[in-house]
C-alpha cells in the first residue's frame, strides 16, 4: 500500500509541478523577449510620463501595447500584479517530488554503493547540502563581483566554474540518475531564492519608496534585472537535468558528469540565442546564429560520444534461445524486492509466469534497452543477465 500511495504522489506532484513550472518559465520568457523588443516611445504624452519603451502586439484577437517606466510610473495603479508564486510553487511542488522519489528511498534512488556507500540520513543531508551551499557560493559571487569591472563576465565565468564542480561532486558521490537531478534542483533552488530574496523585495522597496513620495533607488531595478538574466539562463540546463532521468545512456556513462556539463552549456547557449535573437531584429546586436549553432554541435558531439559500440562479430554458432525457467531466476534474484508480493513499485509485480510473460515488452524495455531497471542497479543484475532477458524477448518471450 505505502509503495501504491507514493506513485499516486510522485504522479500528481510531477502533474502539479510541470503546470506550476511552464508558468513560470513561460512568463520569464515573455519577459526576456519584451525587453528584448522594446523600442523608445513615439508618442510624447509617453515621454513625459517617464516610458522608457514599448511594444504594439497582436495575440488572440487583440492588440496589446504594454510600456516600461525607466524607473517609476507617475502614479502606481490600485491593483499591481506581482509574479513570484510561479517560481514558489515551482520549487515546493519540485522539492515535494524530490522528497518523495529520493529521499524517501534513499537505498533505492539515492546511493549507488559502487560510488558511496554511505547511510541513508548521510545521504539524505548532503543531497539537500548541494542544494543549500549552491546558492550561498552563487549569491555569495553575485554580490562580490557583480559591481566591478566587467562584473556581469566575471560572474558568469564563477557560477560555471562551480557547476561544474557541484556536477563532478555529485556524479561521484551518489548514483548517476539522482546526481543529474541533484543538479538540477540545485540550480533551480537559486533560481527560486533569487525571486525570493532578490527580485521581489527589490521591487517592493521601489513600491514603497513610490508610494512614500521619495526618489526610486535605480539599485533595486538593477540587481533584480540581473537575476532575473540568471535565471533565463539557467532554465534549459535545468530542464535538460530534469528531464534526463529518463534516459540512463546519459546518466550511466563513465564520464556522466561531463555529459551533464556539456549538455548544459549546450542549453545556455541555445537560449542565448532566442537572448539576442529579439535585439537582432531591432539592429541592436549581432545575428546569435553562432550560439545556436554551437550549442547545437555540442550535442551532436554528446551524441557521437554516447553511440554504443556495436557488438563484435562472432563466429561461433548462435546460442540456444534461453529458457523462462532461466528468466524467471534472473526476476526471482533482481527484480521481486520492488516488484514481488511485498511490494510493488508501480503497482507491477512480476512474482509469476503470468506476470513476466504479460510484461515482456515492459520488461525488455526497462531492462535491456534502456536499462533503467533495477534502479541504480541496486539488486546487482548482470550483462550477461540482461543478455539473457533479451534474448528471451527476441525470441518470442515465451513462458513455461
């Protein structure tokens, strides 16, 4: 029952959790491009209320003329729509998910005993450690380095430095699917606690300082203008990170951390792209083609890394096809800890002939092709183990 009301919760949190976050992103990206897209006013009465850009559009049927204010309106409207409970909500559905998919089942999700082999609540306190620690290095960099000389550089050039390192650290010390999550939520921990410390009480001090009568502070403006840039930036990693969990050939290779970083930088580039892409139309900058396409060749180079090396010919006579006695002793010895009587992780079990020969397909797919099963290969399965379910299912998945 315990494993059944965790897979209704780990479904309805990942239903909750990519609603909250394409809200989120969705309005960050709007956001990016609108002041990408500005243009100075046309209309004097505009100029004289202190509108620093504009942009006429057309969506749904209707046209659109949202203003910026270089610093403050000259009157603040009654009703003033503030947007952080996108990014709140983003980061408690996400941190619930985490807590029941991974720190719940440390054993299972967590630890990789070829890796660390350490207890649970170790486990538990320095996953959360990466998330904690993350932020105050990045904060920590932002506030030293964003006010000097080329500080916006310096700072970018740090924050990767220590991705890379927080994803070497974690590829190292826990199994490779939580460590490319790991990272993930890390950097999307400071993408949130840059709204809630930054962005949201910079702007309420210039609300307040409008609303008492006295000079705006340009400072506030700023600041959360650059972490809110962050976080644009931060997104396509993210969600690269998120994401990966489904496919183990990125997360099981050997050097899994340097697919992480690549593929991140890949993201960052490519959403510098769609940056720049609004200011080029305008004549302000340079086409970004580049950027796209350096991402872009980053991930081909990933994905020629990554192609399995074919199997060597031989020319000894093919093996009998396996039998299910000898199948259902690899299920028996690999898979009925979370798929037998006791419990039954996604409500499957697999403690019958009947059982493994209605799953085959399920099965071959977890098993040998993507290979995400046992989880962290915590039960010790075999390659010649999982050669052998695939050469069941290849030859018709026959049962007793």
């Amino acid at each position: 029952m315990e494993s059944y009301l965790l897979d209704w919760a780990n479904l309805l949190l990942r239903w909750l959790h990519v609603i909250v976050a394409i809200a989120w992103i969705g309005s960050s990206f709007y956001f990016v491009f609108l002041d990408s897209s500005l243009t100075p006013p046309v209309d004097e009465d505009l100029k004289k209320q202190g509108v620093s850009g504009e942009l006429w559009a057309v969506h749904g049927g209707g046209f659109y003329h949202p203003v910026k204010f270089a610093l403050a309106p000259p009157k603040l409207p009654s009703h003033l729509h503030w947007f952080y409970w996108e990014s709140y909500s983003t980061w408690l559905s996400g941190f619930a998910l985490l807590a029941v998919s991974y720190l719940w089942n440390p054993r299972v999700y967590l630890i990789d005993p070829a890796r660390m082999d350490w207890a649970p609540p170790a486990a538990i306190a320095a996953a959360l450690a990466f998330l904690v620690v993350f932020w105050f290095l990045y904060d920590a960099v932002c506030r030293v380095f964003s006010d000097r000389e080329n500080g916006d550089t310096v700072v970018g050039a740090l924050v990767a430095v220590l991705v890379v390192i927080a994803s070497w650290l974690a590829c190292h010390l826990f199994a490779g699917r939580a460590a490319f999550l790991l990272v993930g939520a890390m950097i999307a921990t400071a993408m949130s606690a840059n709204v809630l410390f930054w962005i949201i009480p910079g702007q309420r001090k210039m609300v307040a300082a409008i609303q008492a009568g006295e000079p705006v502070d340009p400072v506030h403006g700023k600041r959360g203008k650059q972490r809110s840039v962050h976080n644009t930036y931060f997104t396509l990693p993210v969600l690269f990170a998120m994401l990966s969990n489904h496919y183990s050939f990125t997360w099981s290779h050997p050097y899994n951390w340097v697919v992480l970083v690549m593929m991140m930088f890949a993201g960052a580039a490519i959403r510098q792209f769609f940056v720049l892409r609004h200011g080029w139309k305008l004549g302000r900058n340079r086409h970004p083609l580049p950027y796209a396409l350096a991402g872009v060749a980053v991930i081909l180079g990933v994905m020629v890394w990554l192609v399995p090396a074919a199997p060597k010919a031989s020319s000894a006579p093919a093996p009998a096809a396996p039998t299910f006695a000898q199948v259902q002793t690899v299920m028996e010895q690999r898979c009925l800890s979370c798929h037998g009587a006791q419990v039954q992780m996604k409500n499957v079990r697999l403690d019958s002939p009947e059982a493994i020969t209605q799953r085959a397909q399920a099965v071959y797919q977890q098993v040998v092709v993507t290979r995400l099963m046992p989880i962290n290969n915590a039960t010790g399965i075999t390659e010649d183990e999982r050669a052998l379910v695939g050469a069941w299912f290849n030859a018709g998945a026959k049962g007793p």
